[in-house]
C-alpha cells in the first residue's frame, strides 16, 4: 500500500524552490488531493491513514497513491507497525514537506491577497 521508510533508503530529491520561477507554485502540494493531505499534517505531529483516510475523503487507493508520490519526495515519512496485533501506518510530515507547504501558503496568500476584493 504506502511506501515504508526503511533504513538507507531515501527518497529522491525534489527540485530546490530557488530553482523554481517567482510565479510557479509546487505543482505536486498544488495538487488538490496532496493539498489536503499535507493541510491535515500541518497542524498535527503525525497522523495514522485511517484519520487522512477520513479527513480528506480519499479512497484507499487514492490516498496511497498520493503518499507515494509525498514519500518520493520527500515531504512525508511512512512508518508501519503493529498495535495489538493489527497494522498500524503512521504519516509524519517532514522539515521539507513543512517547509514546501508553508512556501505553497505563502505564494497562494500573497497571489490572492493583491486581488481586488
């Protein structure tokens, strides 16, 4: 299902925001589904896929599709266990993925806020 993070593998690179032109957004948090995922892991330290599940009203499917590409790169980090016998897979935002966020809110802000009202 989602990508676990195992010892010496890493994620690949994403490209560094100040190689990116003044006006173009990170088209992979732009993406409404990712959107949602990385706005609910913003504001919490980490979050287990049932609550994303729910939160964002994903499919199963569709929600391990979206962490595959945040763990790609970079911006999340997968962690399965077990509790009490069931599996359990904790989503935990990464500095990057905090930082590519926050950037993302920022430009969105200050792109809509020099709009008339």
């Amino acid at each position: 299902m989602f990508a676990p993070e195992t010892e010496g593998e890493s994620a690949p690179e994403v490209e560094p925001e100040s190689d990116r032109a003044p006006w173009a957004v990170d088209k992979l948090v732009h993406e409404p589904a990712r959107l949602a995922i990385l706005a609910n892991l913003f504001v919490v330290e980490s979050a287990d896929a049932t609550y994303l599940l729910r939160q964002t009203e994903l499919t199963w499917g569709n929600l391990s599709s979206h962490l595959d590409k945040l763990w790609q790169a970079g911006y999340v980090t997968v962690t399965k266990s077990f509790v009490d016998r069931r599996p359990m897979t904790m989503i935990e935002l990464t500095p990057p993925g905090r930082a590519a966020f926050r950037s993302y809110r920022d430009q969105m802000m200050n792109a809509l806020g020099s709009l008339p009202g």
